[in-house]
C-alpha cells in the first residue's frame, strides 16, 4: 500500500510539473499551432515559425485568433497528459521471500495454513530430530550417539566441526544424479562416523574408492576387513556363496539347507520373464544341481561354477541313447536325498521342455565360468557366521562400467542379511551391533525378493539400509509395485541432485503445500464515448508446494534437500576435503588420492588365478561316443566373452 501511495504522488507532481511548463511555453505554441495552419490552408508548404520568446508573447496578447487557437492546443496537450499519466498502468504488489537454498527463493508464509502448513524445520525442530556432535580435529568428539548414521548436515566456526546426524532408528534412500558427488559429500563422511562408533557395515564398491579410502582407517579401529574385488580378482579375498548349505547339510538340517538353495536361485534367477513353467523348471533344476554338489561333491568341489558344470554335462543327452546323465545320477540318489524333490518340476516335463530348462539354467549360471569369478566363489576366507560378535566391515569391488558381476553382490547382500536376522533371533531378536547396508549399486542390482520387507522388519533387529538410486525410476523398473512400500519404509531420503522430472514431482509432492499470499490486479474501461475507467489490486491466501520440481532440480552442491517423515530442511553437504576425515582417511588433493587408490590396492597379497578345479562326475556316465576327456579339459574354460 505505501509503494502504491508513493507512485500516486510522484505521478501527481510529474502532472502539475508539465502543466506549468505548458503555460510557460504557451506562446511558442501558439506560434507553431498558426504557422501550422497558415502553411496548410494559406501559403501551402511555407512553414517558417518565428521562434522569438518575447515577440510571441506580444503577438498573443493583441492576437484574438492566436489565443483562441493556442488555448485549443493546450487542451488537447493536457488531454493527451491525462490519458497518459493515468493510463491502466497497474503493478501487482510483490510478496516478501525468503531464500532457501543458493538461488533458490519461495514467498514466505502467510495466514494461518488454511492452504497448507509445510514448512521447513526450524532450528529446535533440528536438534530434536538431528542432534548436534562437535569435532575439533584432534580425536574430541562430542555429543556422539552410539546409534549415529548418515550425516544429514555440517557447519564450521573456527576450529570446530558441527556435525547433524541422523540417530533414530530409520533406513534411508539417498537421491543423486550422475557426478552429483554421491561418494565424497555423503558415503565417505558416514562410514567415517559409523567406523567411530564401531557400526558393522556392507558396502558395495562401484569403484574401489570407499574401500582404498576407508579400509585403512577401519583397521585403525580393530575392524577385520573383508574384501571381495572383481575389478583386482588377483587381490580379493575368497567366498562360496554355498558354504552355508554345505554347513546345513553336514548337520542334517535338511530343510533349512533346501530353502537357502532356493534362496540362492531365487536371486539368480530373477522375475519369471513369460510363463511361470520355464522360470520354476529353470530354478528346479538349478535348486536341485546346488543340493546335489553340496551334498556329493568332494570338499574344494561345493560351490557355483561345480553347478554351471554339472548341469552342462550331466544333462547333455548321450550321442547314441539320447538319455541325459542326470538321469541316472538321480535314480542311484536314495529318496531322502534333497535334490530329488527339488529336481521334479524338471524331470516329469516332456524332454524338449527340460532341455529348455536346462539351457535357462546355465544361461543364468554362465558367471561362474569366468576364472576370476570361480576363483573368488571357490572357497571362502571368512565365515558370515560371527559377523555380529566382531567389528566387521565387508566391501565388494563392483567394475562400474558393466553390470555382470551385480547379481555376485546381490546375492551377498541376501545371504548376509538373511544370516544377521538368524543371529538376532538367536540373540533375543536384536543384534548386539548395528549394521547397515551401504548400497550404492541398489539401482543396477538384480531384484532383490522382499526388500520391502527386509526394511521393514530388519529395523526392528537392528539391521538398516540406505539405499544410493539416481532417481525414483530405477526403483519402479526393479521393484514395480513394491517400490512404493520400499520408499515407505525408508523414513530419511537425502536429495543431493536431481536431473529426472518425474522424481522431482514426486519429491515436490512429498515436500506439500503452504499457504502463501497471492496477489492480483483487475481494469475495467467503458466503452469509449466518456473515457472513464477503474482499475485496482487486491490480495487473498493461496496455496503452492514447499517446492516447485524446478526449484527441487535447482539445487546444486553443497546444498541437499533432506525429508525425515514430515519434516523437511535445506542442508549443508560439502566434499569430504572440508572435514577433517579428510585427513584421517589419509588423503589430499586428487594427485595425491590417486597414488592413495593404487597403494591400498597393492597393499593387499597378490594370487594367481588358476582353471577351475571340476568335480568332472560326468566322466564316470559317459557312453559310446561322448567327448573324450582330453576334450573335456580343453573345454575347461570361460563360457563369457
């Protein structure tokens, strides 16, 4: 209103301002006006104005007609002035805002939230939700929760880090697009803060980084590491996914070794592509060949890649019978024998049938012929089975350029968090240590059965996930329907850039609404003959998101957008090289990381990678003209290009 009074008067001296000099200019006008017409209706084309101030107010003072006619043109002049200085000009008022993020600017709050009342968290609101640790460099920490996991925000005054982290029980999807410095402003820092407090982690590695910069320091803090590298398989440690099954089986507890086999399958295999028959008679078949060399095999012969070639020479059909070996192997088996019942699905099909069951089979086993798979899966160099008793972090180096290996980690993944639930049982239902899943690679993973679940009832053991995703697609493709409850059970979801529309409307929906004041104008003009008019402003409540999806795909680092149930804040994420972790992990600036990368690798002891060692059963079924087995040795070899 006061902006609209000030203009008001401004326009009104600016009026009488030119009125006065209208008058003064009054003769010199007069004089244009006659000359005007004299050269149009007297002396046609003479136009020669005399100019003199003094003469022309003389020639109006006497002249009747000069001052009838100068008179006319200064109404006309001040009718011109008068449209124009009270034209339809109308401003709409402009609404206070507030700056949220760098750039990033919403009109404030207004009302009392007939439109919305979402909100931003106020600075109590933080610290009952993200208390406050300080941190001075030199090993004093203060404020630290044992149960502290991401860090959601970090400020520094002098000397003196403080540090927001989250200390509720919560999972967590962290939100960033490509280069939006997911490992170095978020992964990084928390595994420093969880590697403090003694927090057991799993960590899959896209590119070796978290491992060559973390690991050192976790051995700092009597933390026995496990390593599984499929980029460096010459310097990885070893682990057989079926070790626990062999283990089950030695006990006799035959039923709980038949459903980890399925387990194991059901990871593999994946979502059944067309009808339900080729996926079942895929995964029998594959169920079956891993009870089979868990069961018979001689020890240093249980594990996947004596599965991949089992089923492809077992269940090659003789030259001149046509019979499958796996045919017989089976009928010698007694009836208690796990894998009859398992294999059945496959057995009572017609032959063409199976023998597209078979090929699905190796298809989905044809991993395990790479040398450097078979090597790292043959044995095992540690057991899952203390992984609670113990500060235990486990890292497996994924190639980030292709996906081949993901469905190796996946399969961890499942078969650790099925172990860490057995424990909690065991332990009264919850672990003694907090352990999460640092998943960068979720996206890119296989699907893994019942996530949703696994978060749900994980927190209530002590077992927590952050799940690393691009943007909410990868997700929906994966999971389909469960994605929803996936994002449900993930109370904290940290954005630190996104580029994909559809997640940043999603996000914008999450934010809500507020109520905010929304200004507009009107004018209205009659019809011409009487020149009046109306216009005016006015103001009401409205309702906008928090964040528009524009505003939400604004955001750049440091900034970071966090949602923690139904509250919200703008944090402060900066690169790992403004905390003083930095330093304590043993970096510098990129050079020097890039020495720090190749030495942690090269730290750890080299090994050779040999040919599979093959249980090679078939040999005792072959009949007439079947492969010889100098044949099958030369045919020892990687089934991937």
């Amino acid at each position: 209103m006061k902006v609209r009074d000030e203009r008001k008067k401004s326009e009104i001296i600016k009026f009488v301002v030119a009125i006065g000099i209208l008058i003064g200019a009054s003769p010199l006008i007069g004089e244009l006006v006659l000359t005007a017409l004299n050269s149009v209706f007297v002396d046609f084309g003479h136009f020669a104005p005399d100019m003199n101030y003094v003469r022309c107010v003389k020639k109006l003072m006497i002249d009747h007609d000069r001052q009838i006619l100068t008179v006319f043109a200064l109404l006309l002049i001040v009718c011109a002035l008068l449209s124009w200085t009270t034209r339809l000009h109308i401003e709409i008022a402009q609404t206070d805002t507030i700056e949220i993020a760098r750039g990033i600017h919403i009109p404030v709050v207004a009302g009392n939230g007939q439109y919305g009342t979402a909100h931003f968290m106020t600075k109590e609101e933080l610290d009952t939700c993200f208390p406050v640790l300080t941190y001075d460099g030199a090993g004093h920490l203060k404020g630290l929760a044992e149960s502290a996991g991401l860090i959601v925000d970090f400020q520094t005054v002098g000397n003196m880090e403080y540090i927001r982290c989250l200390v509720d029980a919560a999972n967590a999807i962290i939100i960033g697009a490509t280069r939006s410095g997911k490992t170095r402003r978020l992964l990084l820092t928390a595994t420093w803060l969880n590697l403090l407090l003694g927090i057991n982690l799993f960590i899959p590695d896209v590119k070796g980084e978290i491992y060559a910069y973390t690991s050192d320091f976790a051995r700092k803090k009597d933390y026995e590491i496990r390593v599984l590298d499929f980029r460096n398989p010459t310097r990885s440690q070893h682990f057989n996914n079926l070790d626990e099954i062999v283990r089950l089986l030695a006990a006799k507890k035959i039923s709980e070794a038949v459903n980890k086999a399925w387990d194991i399958v059901t990871v593999l295999v994946g979502e059944p592509q067309g009808e339900r028959i080729w996926t079942d008679g895929q995964c029998a078949t594959i169920a079956a060949a891993i009870l089979i060399i868990a069961q018979d095999a001689p020890e240093g012969y249980k594990n996947l890649t004596n599965v991949y070639y089992f089923l492809a020479y077992m269940c090659e059909p003789d030259r001149e019978t046509g019979e499958m070996p796996i045919t017989r192997y089976l009928e010698k088996l007694p009836e208690s024998h796990p894998a009859r019942g398992a294999f059945q699905v496959a057995q009572i099909a017609p032959f063409r049938t199976r023998s597209s069951f078979f090929t699905s089979a190796l298809a989905t086993l044809r991993l395990y012929t790479d040398w450097n798979v078979a090597e790292i899966t043959s044995q095992s160099d540690w057991t899952l089975d203390d992984i609670d008793d113990k500060k235990v972090i486990t890292y497996i180096i994924l190639p980030d350029e292709k996906t081949t290996y993901h469905p190796i980690g996946a399969l961890l993944l499942k078969q650790i968090y099925e172990k860490l639930v057995e424990i909690a049982i065991r332990k009264g239902g919850e672990l003694d240590r907090r352990f999460i899943f640092r998943t960068e690679e979720i996206g890119n993973f296989p699907k893994i059965p019942d996530l949703g679940t696994m978060l749900s009832a994980g927190a209530g053991r002590n077992i927590f996930f952050e799940l690393v995703i691009q943007d909410y697609q990868q997700l929906e493709h994966k999971y389909k329907e469960e994605w929803r409850n996936i994002r449900t059970n993930c109370q904290l979801i940290v954005v630190l850039k996104v580029t994909d529309p559809s997640t940043a409307s999603e996000l914008s929906k999450q934010l809500g609404n507020y109520t905010v004041q929304m200004n507009a104008a009107s004018a209205n003009v009659n019809d011409g003959r009487t020149g009046s008019y109306s216009a005016g402003t006015s103001s009401s409540l409205g309702g906008r998101p928090l964040m528009y999806p524009d505003d939400i795909s604004a955001i750049e680092k440091p900034d970071a957008l966090i949602l923690y149930g139904g509250k919200k804040f703008i944090a402060n994420l900066p690169d790992i090289s403004e905390y003083y972790a930095n330093a304590e992990f043993g970096m510098g600036d990129k050079n020097h990381n890039k020495k720090l990368y190749l030495k942690r690798i090269e730290d750890r002891p080299a090994h050779e990678i040999n040919a599979p060692k093959l249980w090679s059963i078939w040999e005792k079924y072959k009949t007439g003209k079947q492969q010889t087995a100098e044949t099958l040795e030369e045919e020892k070899v990687s089934f991937l290009t």
